[in-house]
C-alpha cells in the first residue's frame, strides 16, 4: 500500500491564517518525531533508546504492544521514520518533507508506505488506515501551529536541537 497526502501550512489567500516559518515548522514536525505522545493520543510513552546528529531510535508503547523504530532526517527537509517487521507488524515507512513551491508558501508531504496487498479484504483495512493516518497528521498540523503560537517552536530549546516544552 502507498499513501500520500499534502497539507497547506500557509494560505496566504487567508487572512486570518497564522502563518509559520520553515524554522517553526521543521520543529514541530521534529517534536513529532522525539515526543509522539504529544501527538498520537492512544501512545503511552516513548523512550528514545539512541541518537545521534541524524537519527534517533526509538520505542513507541501503545500498552499491549511496543513498537521499535528509526527515524533518520534531513534537518529543515525531511524525516523518514521506518519501522522494520516485528511479530505482526509488516514492515513500514513514512516520509514527512516540507515543500516551498514559492517563498514561504509551505506544504507537509506524507508518504507512507508499507507491504499490504491493496486488494481484497485488505483493500477496506488499507481505506480505514489512509483516513487514520490523514486524521493523524492533520491533528498534528493543528498542534504544531499551537505549539507556534505559544513561542515553544521559535528555535532549538538545546544544543542537539530537540524542543522542549515548558
């Protein structure tokens, strides 16, 4: 199954659009990244076993299960978050970039991508995962723009570049 979607961050037909700078943007989406539990509502925790300039490693707890994975990226570009197979989960990616088609007019690009057939009784799972998955990221859009408000994405809260919240 491949998905893709794109979100439009600044609409500058809007004017009550509050608009957000590529600094603004790649921190949260790198927020999304370090501290999911901000963003996926169903996640109890996340422990970051490894990191380094490019890559952190992490395990996700959903409860009853826990998920390992790599997301590797390309500071103020992108993010690729790939999850090998693990006892039912087939293996999976999501590439997460920022698209500037014109100065400052920004856009979130998602592709996910992973093993399942898109066809029989799979195909209407696959339908219900693309609506999650959309939901998802537009959810975490809406938190990032409030984060921004807030002055919590204005630059790197430590050296590693990692946010904080206060």
């Amino acid at each position: 199954m491949k998905f893709e979607h794109l979100i439009e961050i600044n609409n500058f037909d809007d004017p009550r659009a509050d608009l957000l700078n590529r600094e603004q943007l790649w921190y949260g989406l790198l927020l999304r990244a370090k501290e999911p539990t901000l963003f996926i509502p169903h996640m109890d925790a996340c422990e970051i076993t490894e990191e380094s300039e490019n890559v952190i490693k992490r395990v996700l707890d959903f409860g009853k299960f826990k998920v390992r994975d790599k997301v590797e990226f390309v500071p103020m570009q992108k993010l690729l978050f790939h999850i090998p197979a693990q006892g039912e989960i087939i293996e999976s990616r999501l590439e997460i970039s920022i698209d500037e088609p014109f100065p400052g007019r920004f856009f979130v690009r998602f592709i996910y991508e992973d093993s399942a057939t898109d066809e029989g009784p799979e195909a209407m799972y696959n339908d219900f995962r693309r609506s999650a998955y959309k939901e998802t990221d537009i959810d975490s859009i809406r938190i990032i723009r409030q984060f921004a408000a807030q002055g919590l994405l204005d630059g790197p809260a430590t050296a590693n570049n990692r946010p904080v919240l206060s």
